[in-house]
C-alpha cells in the first residue's frame, strides 16, 4: 500500500507527518531544527528520500539542510567538520551571494535600495536530477545547485527582467513560487512579491515578466504595467503545463497560454484575497483556494474556514466545510502551506499559522485534523510514496 | 588554546556540547578567534558574521572578562584572560525580537 509523507515548514522547526494510504492515522515526527524557521521542505522527485530544507534565523542566517533517509536524520551539504576530500569550500552550502554587481530595487519611499540577502522562501527540487535545485530567496532571485546543496550560483537574469522596478510588499520581497515545467526542462516560471510572475524559456538564462492581464489599480495606476504586481501563488497540473492558475493579492487568475496573458476567474468566491492555490493531482480543471477576508485582516470571512474547489478551472466554486471549523475561526493559510497527493481519490492538505495540518482524502469533501497544536505552519508538501 | 562559548543554537549546528576550543596564533585577535572557529566548524559559516564582508550579523554579540567587544575592530587583541584560557570568548545571541 502507498504511504504519505507530510513535509511541515512551521516558524519554530519542522515536522514530518506519515501515514498509510488510508491517510486515517498518522504519526508525527518532530520538531527537527527546534527553535529555528522552517521557511519550506521538499523532497526530489527521482528520490524522494532526498529532502532539502531551508533552515533560517534572525539571528543566524540561511542554512541548508537535506537528508537522504526520508528525514530520519539530517545534515549540511557543504558543512561537515572533516576535511573536504575534493577540497571545495566547507560551509558553501548556506552561502547565497548575488551574481555580479548587486543592484538595486525600488524601495517603499520610491528610492533605489540595494539587494540584501535574508532567505531561502522555497526549494524546488528538479524533475530529473536529485542534486539539482532552485532555491526562491528574499531579497527576490533565484539560485541553483546542480550538487545537492554543496554550493548555490544565482541565476542573475532574473533581477534583469525590470528589477529596479520590483518592490517588497509587506511581508518582503521574495522568490516564493518556482513551477518547473515537466514537459520542457528549459521553461521555469517564478513568482515575486511584489513584482508578478516571470518565465525562462532558455533554463533561466533570461526571464521577462508575464503579467498581461493583471489588474492592480490600488498599487500600480498603469493598467499595463509589466512588473510590480502582488503575486501570491501560482499552480499548474502537470499534464497541462501551459496552463497556469494564480492566487494574487486580489483575484484568482488563470492563463491558458503559458503566462502569455491571464483573465480572473474569481467568479464566486465570497473574498478573491488568498495566498494559497493549488490544483488536483487527476482533474486538472479542479482548483482549490482558501479565500481570506481582506488583506487588512488575513482571516477567513466571517471566522467560518473554508476552502472553496472550482471543478471548472475556476468562476464556479463550492465552499468545502465539513470538517473545518465554522465558527471562531481566525487563522490564516500562508501561500506555500497547501499541497496535494497522487492517490486516489487525491488527498488535499493544508496547514494554518494556528498551527494545525488539516487533510483531506476524499478530494475535499470532508476534512480531519492530522495535528493540531504545532507552531504557526509556513509550508506544507506532500510525498506518495510507493 | 582558546575556549570560545556559543549560543544554543550554534552549538546544535555544529554539534557540540558546552565550550569549544581553538588554536588561534600570535598575537591572538577577534577576527583569529572567528578564522579558527569557521575553519574547525565549517557550518557556522554565515552565522557568526556574513559570508562576504565578515561583518558580524546584527543579532551576534561578542562578550570577553565582562566587556562587550561586538563593536571593536576585528583586529583587536583578545583580553590576556582569553589568552591564557582562563576566561572564555563568548558569542551571544542578542535578546532581541520574539
């Protein structure tokens, strides 16, 4: 029988929830990294054994961590005390240095503010290659390592694509969306607050923003403008790569050419505000969304959490309840904390800053508590494992 | 030999108990001290002060015979104490933030 394996980014460690294919009982393991944020884990396709995670700090700065035993034990790519055999560098693997001249971005007083490094928002490990992995960071770039986590390059053509006109929304200004493409190793889209969702057809050599379509009256008076949009999330279902759908700042949004363009397809949803958005592992025409109330408050409406699926890729949704709590709920939903399994029928999982995992194994239609009490969660990713 | 102190949470990066030491040459400065402690323990790379200008990050403090040394040069003489061993050189995590 098939297993699940729950990754938990939460701010004080992570957690690494598993179950049987049943998904009814679970056994939680944790807090790996006590004390320290766990922005986001997520295991290589090719190898699910091998998981990357980003270890951050206030105090402390980035660390890398991966395992290569499912997340039983742990350590630094390039950071072991013995002497490196190959002689590279020890304590590479938490070293993420800007390509080049630094460069500056548009600061919240319309200033030019020089990029800083803070951290590692997410891990997207390759389709193919269990050493290869984009890193999304704060300030907003993106890296690579192409040898398990020893030692990271940034690909600086992504901070060509108008970056002295990205701006940090206010939670910063960060990678925190990568979307490898399976069907085309060379195409990767990103997504950056606040400056909207880019794309390299060439392995990240060069990007260019695909934002036609976005409306963001309140921040950006220029209905064309190219850059500078509040981009949440984006998802795709793997069989369909040219078809992108998008949680922004406000709206659900949804592109049937690749980024090319995009129109809304918030229809019904009670709020179009949300970060979280993501798709069913079989019906690529089904997309699910938390929807909060305003980004003045960052709770659900009327303190009743639902998550509200769209079997018609988007306009047409139904609040999903049963199970989730309908009164006094004011949690939020971050936009990394939900993720899907490959069963059937597809499990949906999701993790709130109150610090509970709720799961799904009906699609939706009813949900349960894996665990309840954790610290605030940042990120939630899922492995079917055989 | 130098003994060097570090907060709880460098400890269980570099997967050490109490106080570790180093060797540090002559004349033995704060900056020798940080040389021999990445050198020895690699992961605390980026830590302790940042990987490119090796200024010490904002929430790391450095304390030797109850003086507050965060702002000295890295070029300063540790105390004869630190020296001699007989006092330790501490990193601290600032209190700050939640």
């Amino acid at each position: 029988m098939s297993k699940i394996r729950v990754l938990v980014g939460t701010k004080k460690g992570a957690f690494i929830l598993t179950s049987d294919g049943k998904r009814k009982q679970w056994e939680v393991s944790g807090p790996h990294f006590a004390g320290w944020e766990i922005y986001h884990l997520k295991g290589s396709p090719t190898e699910p054994n091998r998981i990357y995670a980003s270890q951050t700090s206030g105090w402390f700065g980035q660390i890398v961590q991966r395992s290569d035993d499912g997340g039983k034990t742990w350590d630094t790519p390039g950071g072991g005390a013995a002497p490196s055999p190959d002689g590279m560098p020890r304590g590479e693997s938490n070293k993420f240095v800007y390509e080049g001249e630094v460069g500056k971005h548009l600061w919240y007083d319309g200033t030019q503010h020089p990029w800083e490094f803070k951290r590692v928002w997410h891990m997207e490990p390759s389709l193919t290659d269990p050493d290869t992995v984009y890193a999304g960071v704060e300030d907003a770039a993106i890296f690579k390592t192409t040898n398990g986590g020893k030692t990271w390059q940034e690909l600086p053509g992504l901070r060509n694509a108008k970056g002295n006109l990205w701006q940090p929304g206010a939670g910063g200004m960060a990678v925190h969306t990568i979307v490898l493409d399976p069907k085309n190793e060379k195409r990767i889209f990103v997504a950056i607050s606040a400056a909207g969702v880019f794309r390299t057809d060439d392995g990240g050599q060069t990007w260019r923003p695909a934002n036609k379509g976005l409306k963001s009256p309140y921040a950006l008076p220029d209905p064309d403008a190219e850059v500078g949009h509040c981009v949440h999330r984006i998802a795709m279902h793997r069989s369909r790569p040219g078809v992108l759908f998008m949680q922004k700042h406000w709206d659900v949004m949804r592109s049937d050419n690749a980024g090319e363009s995009w129109q809304e397809v918030s229809g019904n949803l009670p709020s179009d505000f949300g970060f979280p958005i993501d798709v069913h592992f079989h019906e690529p025409e089904t997309v699910y969304v938390v929807p909060i109330k305003s980004d003045s408050e960052h709770y659900p409406p009327d303190g009743k959490l639902r998550v509200y699926r769209s079997k018609t890729g988007g306009n047409e949704w139904e609040p999903l309840t049963k199970g989730l709590p309908q009164k006094d709920c004011y949690v939020n939903v971050l936009r990394d904390a939900m993720a899907v399994d490959a069963l059937e029928p597809c499990g949906i999982y999701f993790g709130t800053t109150g610090g509970q995992v709720y799961a799904s194994a009906d699609s939706g239609d009813s949900w349960d508590a894996i665990v309840h009490d954790l610290p605030s969660v940042l990120s939630v990713e899922v492995q079917t494992l055989p | 030999m130098i003994r060097v102190v570090l907060p709880f949470h460098l400890r269980t990066l570099a997967r050490v108990d109490g106080e570790v030491q180093v060797e540090v040459g002559s004349p033995a400065t704060m900056r020798g001290v940080l040389d021999a402690l990445e050198t020895r323990y690699p992961v605390l790379r980026g830590t302790i002060r940042d990987h490119v200008t090796l200024r010490r990050r904002p929430f790391i403090r450095f304390f030797a015979c109850e003086e507050d040394m965060s702002n000295e040069p890295p070029e300063t003489k540790l105390p004869e104490a630190v020296v001699k061993g007989t006092e330790p050189f501490l990193v601290v995590g600032a209190m700050a933030g939640g």
